[in-house]
C-alpha cells in the first residue's frame, strides 16, 4: 500500500483528497494546523502542523511515496499589499518547509496544488484562454507567492517526480468564500444582476481536481509539468449567475443593472476605502474580479495524462448548496 502525506487535510479540498485518495487504496497522512476533527472520512494517521509559525521545524515520518501540497494561505478579493508578509511566510516558507522535510524524509514526490492566480488580472484575456506556455505575471502578494512557491517545488531535485496543478476556480459541497456568498446572495434576491460581458471564467469541481491531482502524482510522464484545470465549459459571470438562480428556483434574470452604475458604485467604494484607510467590498478591483474574464486551457493535462473532467458547472452547480459531507468514524 502506498502512503500519501495531505498537507491542509482538513479543508474544502483536503479532507476530499484524503477520501479520493483512500478510496484509491492508500494509506493517508493527514498535516493540519490544528487537530484532526470530524471532517470527510478521517485520514490513518494526521500531524498537526502550522505551517505558518516562525521559528517552528516540520519533520515527516518516513515511508511517505507522496505529498500533496495543499496548504495555504488563500486569496481574498480584499487583498491588500500589507498582507504580503502573510503570504510569503504561508505560502512560500511554508512550501520551502514542506519541501525540506519530504527530502529528509526520503519522499519520492510532490504534488503542488498552485494557482491561476500566478496570472494576475492585468494578463486576463477576452479573445483566448491562458495556457500553461503564456508567461505568469503575478500583481498580488497571493500570485507572486505562489508563483515563486512552484519554483521551490519543480527545482527541488531531491524528490524524483514534481508536479505543479494551477486551478481555476475551484466548487463543490461545503465550499467557502467568495461562491458560496455570491450563492448565499442570489438566494436571497441580494446579488446584482450583472450584465452580460461575454467574459469567459473557468471553473473546476472539486472532485474532478482531486481525480487530476491523483493522476498527475501516479503518472510518471507528469514529472516536471504544470498542468492548468478547468471543466472546459467556462461561463461569463452572468451565465454563472443565471445557473446560480434556477439551481434556487429562481427565473434567469431579464435584465441586468448598466455597466455604468456598476462602475460608479465601485468608483464610489473606492473613495471610500481611501478614506478609511481599508478596502471597500465593492471598489474598482473587486468590481474588474466579478465582471472581467479568467479563461484558462487545460488542454495539456487532458492530452498527456487523459484526465477528463466529469462536471460542469451548469450541471453541478446544485453542490454550492450542500453541505460538506461529514463522516464520523
């Protein structure tokens, strides 16, 4: 039996891995800061771990054939540049931890879990989608953390198989965040009706994640490679909007608030987050975030390693509203 160690076993995608993973026949070490709760089924063994603690040395048993990276600290469209500490002691030397201790530990490989996000906003395109080949420019403290985090993990030599996985955004039963409010909203009449931009987003569940995640540590040919994850179907945020809506019951919106108005009230948040000394939740950036495109290929890991995404959002957007599946044992 193979063991697999998850760092941030306990959250939206870990403790999914930690179940894919078993359900696959390995024997799973779980690694999260705190203890190993209730959450999925519950890893064989689990470390606690913060990864963000100064000071504090990560040691890993032996026997471990894999790491899957997951842990991070995770983007906020609120993000400002004083969070960048944050994020280089999460992010980065949290990886450069990870790192270090699966070579001492005689690991064979990792698996990191990164970003589209390495892109920024400034790169997003209208007329194509960003392939893995297209050269990342990060402008966020999470962007350019994680970009230089899978430069740590494709140059650690030590470990003789390193993948980086970049996701969209990523969906499923129990997520949190920024979807599960925009849900939470739509449900209760509270989201605007965005107008349609024909800006295309990807999108991926988070089981057929797990799935890629799994393939690209178990094939060889994944060595050395990034591979991009979507579901192939991407939406404009109106479309996601419209599928929100009749997965509630809820008639597809007729009519949209103008383009215009949205971008005076994001003006007008904008003023006064300088005001206050604090971002607004709607300012020119988080505005840019909802309306504008992140459209990405995932055609080289369909190719090279046969992954398929079995859900579309369309399909599955019903998941949002479910709870994260907790299994006591």
């Amino acid at each position: 039996m193979k063991t697999a160690l998850v760092t941030g076993s306990t959250g939206f995608l870990g403790s999914a891995l930690c179940e894919a993973l078993q359900s696959r026949g390995w024997s799973v070490v779980g690694l999260s800061r705190g203890n190993q709760g209730a959450s999925a089924k519950r890893p064989s063994s689990h470390l606690s771990f913060d990864l963000g603690a100064t000071g504090e040395r990560l040691d890993l048993p032996h026997g471990i054939d894999l790491v899957f990276h997951l842990a991070a600290k995770a983007h906020a469209v609120a993000e400002v540049s004083s969070d960048g500490a944050d994020y280089e002691r999460i992010n980065l030397e949290g990886t450069r931890q990870v790192v270090r201790a699966a070579v001492e530990a005689g690991a064979g490989g990792i698996v990191y879990v990164s970003s589209v996000k390495v892109f920024g906003e400034n790169q997003q395109r209208s007329d194509r989608p960003l392939h893995e080949a297209d050269e990342p420019i990060p402008d966020t403290p999470y962007g350019v953390t994680k970009l230089a985090a899978e430069t740590v993990v494709l140059g650690s030599s030590a470990l003789a198989h390193r993948v980086v996985i970049r996701p969209s955004l990523v969906y499923g039963p129990g997520v949190k965040g920024n979807l599960a409010r925009m849900w939470a909203a739509v449900g209760r009449g509270r989201f605007p009706l965005l107008p349609e931009t024909h800006r295309l987003r990807s999108i991926v569940h988070r089981d057929d994640l797990c799935a890629a995640l799994i393939r690209a540590g178990e094939m060889s040919r994944a060595h050395g490679r990034i591979y991009h994850l979507t579901d192939g179907k991407p939406l404009s945020a109106r479309g996601m909007l419209n599928s929100m809506r009749s997965a509630q019951g809820l008639r597809s919106a007729r009519w949209a608030v103008p383009m215009v108005a949205l971008r005076a009230a994001a003006r007008a948040g904008d003023t006064v987050g300088r005001m206050r000394g604090r971002r607004f939740p709607i300012d020119s950036a988080v505005l840019g975030k909802l309306v504008g495109p992140a459209w990405f290929c995932s055609e080289r890991i369909t190719t090279e390693l046969g992954w398929k995404p079995e859900r579309n959002f369309l399909e599955a957007v019903g998941d949002l509203g479910k709870p994260a599946v907790i299994e006591v044992t």
